[in-house]
C-alpha cells in the first residue's frame, strides 16, 4: 500500500493581530488628505489576502485612533491581551497595527510590562492604503512573516517597518513622511527581511526576560516632558509641579542640559519629591550623570540612552510599580540588558 509522508507538509503557525488604527487603517478623504484609523480591524486584514498564506490569522481589535490619540486604557488593553496570548499555546506570534507616531513608546511600553519568549511585533504605514505605492501591506506581510519565525522567540518587543527590524529600546520614529522614518541611531537596526526570509545582524542589547508589573489602571502616574530651549524660564516646570505632575522628563540640550533658571526650578521640583530625569533632545547617545550638572547634588535621574518619550514611559512605570528610591530609578534607566 502506498504510504503518504506528511513530513514536508508545514502546518501554517497562528498569529494574533491586534489593530490599534493608525495610517494602515486610513481612508482617504480627498487628494492627499485622509484620517487615520477609519477601518476596522476585520476589514484592514481582509484586504490583503496574502496575509491568509502567511499564517492562520486570530484578530482582536482593539481600537481605531491615530496613534497620536495613543493612551494609558488602551495600552492596558494591548498588554493584557498580549498577557492572555502568551498563555494561549496554539498561538505562535503577536503583530500590533498602530499609528507610526507613537509607536515607538507603545513597543517601549510593551517591552518593560511583558515577559515574552513569543515574537511581538508592531508595524504601521506612512501612505494610507489607496495612495500611491502605499506601505501597509507589505510592512503587514513583514510582520507577519517575523512573527511566524522561531529564531524571533525571546527576542525584545520589536517594530518592522520598511522590510527593516529594530528592537523596541532603540527604535525613534525619525521623519514626518519617509518611509525608511524609523531609525535605531544608537545601534542601527538588528534585521531585515528580504524576500520573505528574516536576517538578523545582530542580537539586540536586551532580551524580553525581566519585566515591572502591569500599571493596575489607567492613567498612570503623570509624568510630563519639558522641552529645553534658548531664553528658558522656569515658568512651564512650575506648571508641572502646580498640576501635580509626579514626574519630569527634560528634554534637555545637549547632554540633558538647560538654562541656569530652569535647572533651579527643576531642582525645587525634587525638594517637593517630584523625580525629575534628565534626557536630551538631540535624538541619539547617553546622557550621562554628573558630567556638566551635579546630579548627585541636585537629585536628578539621567535618562542614559532613552530619549524624552521613552524615559517618560519608564519613569510612569516605575513609579506605578511603587519604586521611588532613586537609586533604583537610576538604575532602572541605565538597564539596557
Ligand atoms: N498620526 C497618525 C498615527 O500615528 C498617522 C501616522 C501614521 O500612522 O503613520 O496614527
């Protein structure tokens, strides 16, 4: 009788796609105008039939916003999903549409609240679906494709964008328009898919194994983010302290700089127990302690290699994790691995 071999038959893996909204969920309104995150999630995975190839795909959606709109609940939401996909052993993978704007601290976010050995990906679009040489469907299959592979299981949160892999650490949206946005200018990208195979470079500086508890609710604790400039006075800091901000992000000049006034104020900000953490806006490299500021005396935090968003999202965190001692805030900051 003749025997069938079923061993080259590779059953399709499962993903779970969770749409947030964004760009990849646009329509177009006239010419170039359009809003971001019209479609439902449904639909948006519809209309790339290829994506069924890939893999047997399960999908949650779990908002329609611009990722501009991006908040506390919502995030909640992704992660507690993600907490329930990791339990869940037929699925093999996580891919996340979300707006572009912001998806770099959803990723960040992701990376610091969930422990992982599956690959959690986020992509998005920079063209809406019907403009000319739109991006979605292919940063979609990308994705979609990374998540399928298990050479990406213990790897950190990731997004795929531009057939380019970057760790979630790392990662900054870098331009309004062009397609190649996202950047890594601390330590380039760690992969890239080319023809439907994934390559990486190099293994990203963090792994996805140690994790702070879930924010029990939304909002977490108010961290603002103060921009530094020339001719700066204290009066926007004030404002933070006077609304009750638990946290301050400067994105500071240079190496996490300001003007003498502004670090005054910023220093009456920690006398009254508010963290204040230094972070530049330069866009890449460390800002580090006590080199230009007496951190030490002034009781500032650095924000290492985060930059203001991300060291915002972390300090939220450690702060609805209870951790107040700012030895290990610092330290908190400097854990790249
Ligand atoms: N502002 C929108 C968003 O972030 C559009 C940008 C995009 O998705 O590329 O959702």
């Amino acid at each position: 009788m003749h025997k069938t071999n079923h061993s080259f038959i590779q059953e399709k893996k499962h993903i779970l796609i969770i749409t947030t909204g964004g760009t990849i969920a646009g329509t177009t309104i006239k010419n170039l105008e359009y809003k971001a995150g019209n479609t439902k999630g449904e639909e948006l995975i519809a209309s790339i039939p290829t994506l069924k190839q890939i893999a047997t795909l399960k999908i949650d959606p779990i908002s329609q916003i611009g990722s501009q709109d991006m908040n506390d609940a919502v995030l909640l939401k992704i992660a507690k999903r993600i907490q329930m996909a990791e339990k869940d052993p037929t699925l093999s993978g996580i891919v996340i549409t979300h707006g572009t704007d912001t998806m770099e601290e959803t990723a960040f976010f992701l990376d610091k609240v969930i422990t992982s050995t599956k690959p959690i990906i986020l992509t998005g679009a920079i063209r809406p679906p019907n403009f000319i040489s739109a991006d979605g469907a292919s940063n979609l299959i990308s994705a979609i494709t990374l998540a399928t592979k298990s050479k990406a299981y213990h790897y950190p949160v990731m997004i795929v964008m531009n057939d380019t892999i970057f760790d979630a650490r790392n990662v900054q949206k870098n331009n309004t328009t062009n397609l190649q946005t996202f950047q890594a200018p601390n330590t380039g990208p760690i992969g890239i898919i080319n023809n439907n195979h994934v390559y990486f470079y190099h293994a990203p500086n963090h792994t996805n194994t140690h994790s702070y508890k879930l924010p029990k609710k939304a909002p977490f604790p108010r961290v603002d983010i103060i921009y530094a400039h020339i001719q700066m006075d204290g009066k926007l800091i004030r404002d933070a302290i006077h609304r009750g901000a638990k946290g301050i992000v400067l994105a500071g000049v240079g190496n996490g700089n300001s003007s003498t006034e502004a670090l005054k104020t910023l220093k009456e900000a920690t006398q009254q127990g508010i963290i204040v953490v230094r972070s530049s806006r330069t866009g890449s490299g460390f800002v580090n302690r006590n080199i230009e500021i007496n951190d030490d005396e002034n009781r500032f935090i650095v924000a290492a290699d985060l930059n203001p968003q991300k060291a915002r999202i972390l300090l939220q965190i450690l702060l609805a994790n209870q951790i107040h001692d700012l030895h290990q805030i610092q330290q908190a900051f400097y854990k790249l691995n």
